[in-house]
C-alpha cells in the first residue's frame, strides 16, 4: 500500500525567508493574537499595545536614544516653564504691595544746558507732604529722608542707607518686626534718636559678638541712636534689608540738617484710581511750586502699575524665548522618533505581511506603529518630567525665586509628547499600513 502524499504548500507565497528560529516566535506570536475572534471593544487595542510594548522592549537600546531626545526637549521646557513663572510670581509679589503706591520725588536739576541726574534738586517740603493728604483717593503719604550712612557697633562696621520715614511706613510697605518695637509718633514729634535695622545690619553689626541688638547703642554718621527693633527679613535682592529706619525729624536735624525731603511715597485707594491720583498729585504740586503753563517741573512722578506691567512683558518674552529653544530639541527628537520608526516598519516588513495575510486591516497596521510611537513619546515625556521638576527645582533654589508648578505645567509634557507621536509617527505608520501583504511576505528581513 502505498504512502499518502502530503499536500503542498504555495512555498512562492507563505514560505518564510532565511533566519527561521527568529521569524518561527514571531510567527507564533502573531498567530495568538490573530486567533481571538471575534473582535471583542478593545480587544485589537489591547493587542496593538501588547505588540508595541513588546517591540520596544525587543530594542530596549535603540528606544532609550531614540525617546532620550524626547526626554531631553520636555525637561527643557518645564525647566524653562518652572524658572519663568517663579519669576513672574516673584516680581507680582514683590510689587502687588505697591502696584497702588505713587513716589514723588525731586527732579533734576541743570547746568549749562546738560543735566544733572536725577532727583539732584532739593524741593519737596513737608507742605507738600500736608498738600498730598488732601488729594481725592490718597488714603497715606508718607515722606523719605535717604542718606548713605556709616553704622558702628564695637569693633564692627557697615556701609548701609539710612531713612528717615513716617511711623505710618510700616503699614505702607507691610513690614513685619522680627522683635522689638517699630518707631512711634512720639518718636516723631520729639525727634528721638532712635533706630529700627534692617536683617542685613542686624546681622552684619550683632553677630560677631552675639549681643541681642535690642536695647544696644550704635553710632550712624556720629550720631549715637538706641536700637528699638528689628525688621523681619524682607529678601527679593532689593537691598530692602539693608536699611536703618529712623523718624523723620531725627534724620532732618542730625543726618542732613535739612527741612526738605528726598522722596514721598503716596498711596492710593485701588489701582484703577491711580493714573487720575497720580494727575491731581502733579497739579497740586504744580502749584505748591508756582509752576504754570509748558515750564518743565522740578520734581517728578511714578507708579509701580507701569512697573508692574513691564515686568510682566519682560517675563512674558523671555518665557516664550525659552520654550522656543525647547521647541528646537523637540522637534529634532520627533525627526528622531520618525526616523527610527521608518527604519522599524523596514525591519518588520515580512512581519506585517503575515499580520495583514492572516486578515489584519490595515487601519490595525496603522495603529500598532502609531501606539509604539506614543508610547515611546509618553515614557520620554513622563521622564522629562521628572528630570524637569528637579531642574527647575535646583534653578529656583540657586536664584530663591518661588517654585511654582501648576496643573497645566504637568498636562503639557504629555500633550506635547501625544502631538509629537501623532505628528512624526503617523507617517510611517502610514507607509507600513500601504505595504502590499504579497510583496511584504516575499521580503527577506
């Protein structure tokens, strides 16, 4: 009796080229997952994400560069995001205390024609300093008297400003005491030679010899002053703790021998209100100082709303700088992901063969590169995230600006990694789901 004969296979079609122990796995592998039928919800997505994560992991090398760009762009950005608006947040901090605030201080004076500098007249007057309390939303005013001063406590010595100021200040500026008391009216009225220091003072004339400061005699200018308090620190790099606070008339009589004043600083009831306050403040001093019609006037005005404004223009330009420059890494990691993603569907060409012979849609072809692009895109997001906090943490430390992260700082390293796998992944997505099944399988890896 003779042996059946087996039947033959179209070896033209479906035989598998050269390397079969590595094609025979991934045969099996496909075949699994083309044997679920029929196609349950999510049952093709689960498979295209099992496929994708499988096929990364295969070249764990290969996706670490090519997602490291990626990582590289996300932690440039948050870095950038992170530093940009702590120091947004620092500068509206710093001035939201005096976005009501109006100064006046003297105006420049000239000579031969060419002036001088600024505030180098001596004009403003403690009438002026009564005027201005009468002036329509005006709710405080309170005049400087600023010199440059030599402290002395012992053996220790410092450079600092000195400013004689109204009781009412500490309000204005919302000052808060680290101990001790802030000067009083009375201290006002008698001229009492008494000092309230700033933290930088305190702790550049006290901590050498460890001495409590309050209670404790110092010298400024010649001049022996009681200390009576201490401010709390202040901070912003604004030399505001580099100060000694003294009252007003001590600072005219024994500092300057004076009866005018360097500044005034005016507050006005809410912001919307201080471009007219600020107008009616130039009229009344116009005519305190019989200044009428064109002639220039010998003192001048400002307003931290403008200041304000400003650096948050300045902070705006320099974020979108930043990000720009993040964008230029980005944008090489997505040539990346693409590049790399082109030389896969190359690879994988017999593969995706098999799938699509075995009756994958080429909509399933698509996807399954499309997710490993994602993913690839998402794990370097999710790690230049991480990366990125850390960098912006440690810029934020070294510069003591805020750190400040908000919802929408951690959304969009993962909307930005989604656009760069849709945009640079869908291409070769594409050209891996136009393969024809018959070529693809006749092509050797």
């Amino acid at each position: 009796m003779s042996t059946p004969t087996p039947p033959q296979l179209n070896n033209a079609a479906l035989a598998p080229p050269a390397s079969p122990a590595s094609q025979s796995s991934s045969l099996e592998s496909i075949l699994a997952e083309l044997r679920v039928r029929p196609r349950r919800p999510g049952t093709t997505l689960g498979a295209s994400v099992g496929s994708a994560v499988e096929a990364l992991w295969a070249n764990k090398g290969r996706s670490f560069l090519t997602a490291l760009g990626i990582v590289i762009g996300i932690a440039a950005v948050m870095g950038a995001l992170i530093l940009t608006q702590g120091a947004n947040a620092y500068f509206e901090h710093q001035l939201s205390g005096f976005a009501t605030s109006i100064i006046v201080f003297p105006g420049a004076s000239s000579k031969g024609g060419v002036s001088q500098g600024g505030a180098t007249l001596s004009t403003l007057t403690l009438n002026d300093v009564q005027s201005l309390q009468h002036v329509s939303h005006v709710t405080t005013v309170s005049p400087f008297v600023t010199t440059g001063t030599q402290a002395v406590y012992g053996r220790q010595s410092w450079s600092t400003t000195t400013e004689g100021i109204y009781a009412n200040l500490l309000t204005i500026q919302s000052l808060q005491m680290a101990e001790g008391s802030w000067l009083t009216q009375s201290d006002e009225d008698n001229g009492t030679q008494v000092a309230v220091l700033g933290d930088t003072v305190r702790h550049n004339l006290f901590d050498a010899s460890g001495t409590d400061p309050l209670g404790q005699t110092i010298i400024i200018s010649g001049q022996r002053f009681r200390v009576v308090g201490v401010v709390a620190p202040v901070g912003g790099g604004f030399s505001q703790d580099d100060v000694i606070y003294i009252p007003l008339k001590t600072a005219q009589v024994r500092l300057q021998n004076t009866n005018t004043v360097n500044q005034i600083q005016v507050q006005v009831d809410s912001t919307s209100n201080v471009s007219q306050a600020q107008q009616d403040i130039t009229a009344l001093l116009r005519s305190n100082h019989h200044i009428s019609g064109s002639r220039a006037s010998d003192f001048d005005t400002f307003n931290f709303a403008q200041n304000l404004q400003t650096a948050n223009q300045s902070s705006l330009v320099l974020e979108f700088l930043l990000v720009g420059i993040a964008a230029i890494s980005l944008t090489v990691g997505g040539i990346g992901i693409m590049n790399i993603m082109l030389v896969s569907v190359t690879e994988r060409t017999w593969e995706i063969g098999i799938r699509m012979s075995m009756g994958a849609r080429r909509r399933d072809i698509r996807n399954q590169f499309l997710i490993e692009a994602l993913l690839l895109c998402l794990v370097g997001g999710a790690i230049g995230l991480l990366i990125g906090l850390l960098i912006g943490n440690v810029l934020t430390s070294t510069t003591q600006l805020p750190f400040l992260v908000t919802p929408a700082t951690l959304i969009l390293p993962f909307a930005v990694s989604a656009a760069i796998a849709i945009v640079f992944g869908l291409y070769p997505a594409i050209q891996a789901a136009r393969l024809d099944p018959i070529v693809a399988i006749r092509t050797d890896e």
